[in-house]
C-alpha cells in the first residue's frame, strides 16, 4: 500500500512537471504551436501513467519507481525540445524559400509510391479494412500476420514502392504543408500528396497497427503548427476543420484494432488503453538508467551500423535474442530518450542529445522575423523525433534511419542553394 502511494506520488510529480512547464511556455508567448503541441502530449501520456499505474486490473508488473529516472527524463525530453523553445520565444513571421522544384519531384515520386500501393489495399480492402467492423478477431489475425510477415523477412524490402513511401513518410507531411502555405497553390501536387496521406493511414490500419496511424496523426498536427504562422486565417480554419474530421475518423478504426485485439483480455480493453498510452514513462523509470547493459546502437542507427559492422543486428528479432540479457529491449515502450539510453547508456545518451539539439539550436534561430525553408526542415526533423517518440520509441530507428537519410538530403540541397542564391541573386519566392 505505501509503495503504491510512493508511485502515485512520483507519477503525480512528474505530470506537475510538464503541467508548470506548459504554463512556463506560454507565460511571454500565449501563441500556441509546435511545443505546444508536444508538451501537450506529455502531459497526457504523463496523466495515463498515473492511471496505469494505479490499474489493479491489467496485472502489470512494474518495479516500484524512483525520482532520478523521471528527473533524467524530463531533462532529456527538454533538451529535445529546446530547438522549438528557442522558436516559440523568436517566433518567425516570413518563411523565405528558393528553388523549391526538388519539393515538386520528390512529392511527384511519393505520389507515383503511394499510388502504386492502392490497388492492394483495394484488393484486401474486404479482408482488412471491411473486417475490423465485421469480424471481432480480424484486427489480431491481421496484427500476428504482419508480425510473422517481419519474422520471415527481417531486414528485406517487399518493393521499390514501400521503400520510397516508407523513407519519405515523415517528409511527406512537410512537403504537403510547403504547397499549402504557398501563395500560388499547386492543387495537384496538394490533392496528390494528401491521397498518398490516406494510403499512409489505410497501410496500417489494414495491418491491425495502431502505431502507424498514431504516428502519422502526431505528425501532421506537428507539420500544421510549424508552417501555421505562414497560413492565412481562412487556411488555418479549414485545415483545423478537416483535421478535426479526420481525426475523428481515423479514431473510429483505432478503436475497432484495440477491440479486436484486446476486447477478451481480462483486463478489459479500458484498462489496455490506459497501459498503452501510459506505459512509456513508467518502463522508462524502471529500466531507462539500469538495463543491465547497452546495444551499442544497434536500433537507433541499425542501418548505418550495418554499412560498417555486418554483426549487427538486422531486424528486432535478431535483435532481442542477440540482447537476451538486457532487462528489456524494444518489446515494451520507453520513449525515443529510453531507446537512446538503451543503446548508449545514459551518459552517452545525454552528450549525443546535447550536441545534436545544440547544432540544431544554432542552425534554426530566424533572422530579422524571418526562417528559411532549410531551417524548417531541420526544425521539423529535430521536433519530430520528439512528437512521434514522446509515447512509444525511436521512430526513426532500423529502416527508419532511411528517412533520415532522405531528409537530410533533402536540407543540405535546399541549404545549397539557398547559399548559392544569397552569393548570386536571383529573385526570390518568398512567402508571407
């Protein structure tokens, strides 16, 4: 009972946290945007880990909790961050861009990608989509296919297709929201990418994932915020309007995967969510800053590694039997800062978060109210890792690092360029 009490409190202490720092970042600043909406989730995600833990029903065996963990975690998840508090204070109010025409091929690709995956999911639309509504063990009979689909092909990509859509995923969003705040509308390009939006959602869903969705609804609503000081108040309103709508949609299949999945568990499907949603901060407490050993980065930079280093680790289920040891791995959630700790060891976590966040912070500061489009991309890149992996892991680990790859790509051309323009002038697109 006094254990119980001691969690309640530490978890309690932990909300208070993000509930003071919410209040801390609008005190000078009442906009809300991209940190908004990220602490906004932590506090949510904070609130279920006070019900999870709480939860007698779901049977969940955590360690008794600590305060170190969670004052590491918040100082991590700040450090984070603090490339979008740096935003918030030198709000921009000009977004200047120039040679632009990469953002128009590469949506034209993701478009052909997503496009060549529609006849698919049209194909077992009936046997997956139809089914989460029809059949009570479709979401689970699709969710343990696609698990024994990973076991059989590890590390292997199924086609060109699915590689492109799933590089350039986070990058999509971006592109989407650049044509949306530009004062001349590409309304092919717009419709194209927002279609290859759907399918982005449907993928998942057809799949018995959650995770997929989630992440892709985190990610707009990120990629909103961030282009939302360039958007006029007739756009503002209707993106909120169709993201309300949608939003409300895509909940509704959600629901339907949790209660396939988990509706006869004893726990109840009530009590699940409350451990999906919650786990995160209180597994990271238990094993963020004591595992019993490290990865060496064989999640979080799985490809890289593998250009330099063939022993390692080619999907999760080499993976977890390769780490057997450790006292958990990437089966349970620990936040992005829990797979970097997990990996490198507190410490080593710690110093990379300074650096990388550092650099950042130095590369995005606007100018006289003004941000560059290579500065938004690399904003939006350092916040998403953050909004995506703020419940669940890293989102860009294993083949994730390839989107990585394809947005950095993506920001030194821009940044180039921009270069380029600045030493020679030719006239610019600038957006208001």
């Amino acid at each position: 009972m006094h254990q119980e009490l001691a969690d309640t409190l530490l978890t309690s202490f932990y909300l208070f946290l993000w509930i003071l720092t919410f209040v801390w970042y609008h005190w000078k600043n009442h906009t809300v945007d991209a940190g908004s909406a990220i602490i906004g989730t932590y506090i949510l995600y904070a609130f279920f880990s006070i019900l999870s833990v709480n939860n007698q029903i779901l049977f969940i065996d955590y360690k008794p909790l600590t305060l170190l963990p969670f004052i590491y975690l918040y100082i991590m998840l700040m450090i984070a961050l603090s490339p979008g508090i740096c935003n918030h204070l030198n709000p921009p109010s000009n977004l200047v861009s120039s040679n632009t025409k990469i953002l128009e091929i590469i949506g034209i690709i993701i478009i052909i990608a997503s496009v060549s995956l529609i006849p698919d999911i049209i194909s077992n639309f009936s046997e997956g989509f139809v089914k989460l509504f029809t059949d009570t063990d479709a979401g689970k009979d699709a969710y343990m296919e696609s698990i024994n689909e990973s076991d059989e092909h590890g590390s292997g990509i199924s086609s060109i297709a699915n590689i492109i859509f799933n590089a350039s995923s986070t990058l999509s969003y971006f592109i989407l929201f650049f044509f949306i705040s530009a004062p001349q509308k590409n309304w092919y390009m717009i419709v194209g990418l927002i279609i290859a939006i759907i399918v982005g959602f449907l993928v998942p869903i057809m799949q018995g994932l959650r995770g997929g969705v989630i992440i892709t609804l985190l990610t707009l609503i990120l990629a909103y915020m961030l282009y939302k000081p360039f958007l006029s108040e007739r756009l503002k309103r209707v993106v909120r309007i169709l993201g309300i709508t949608g939003m409300i949609a895509v909940m509704i299949p959600i629901v339907a995967i949790t209660m396939s999945r988990f509706g006869k568990e004893k726990a109840g499907v009530e009590s699940i969510m409350f451990w999906y949603i919650g786990q995160e901060n209180l597994y990271f407490n238990n094993y963020g800053l004591d595992n019993g050993g490290i990865r060496y980065g064989d999640r979080t930079f799985n490809l890289f590694k593998r250009v330099i280093d063939p022993n390692t680790s080619k999907n999760y289920v080499e993976r977890r039997d390769k780490f057997r040891q450790l006292k958990s791995n990437d089966d349970i959630f620990t936040t992005f800062v829990g797979d970097f700790a997990l990996d490198f060891g507190p410490v080593g976590a710690f110093v990379l978060f300074v650096v990388f966040n550092m650099i950042v912070f130095h590369q995005t500061r606007p100018r006289d109210g003004m941000i560059k489009l290579h500065q938004l991309l690399l904003l939006y890149f350092a916040l998403s890792i953050s909004m995506q992996g703020g419940m669940s892991l890293y989102n860009f680990a294993d083949g994730g690092n390839l989107q990585i790859v394809m947005i950095f790509l993506v920001y030194f051309y821009l940044r180039y360029y921009e270069a380029l323009q600045e030493k020679f002038p030719l006239k610019k697109d600038q957006c208001e």
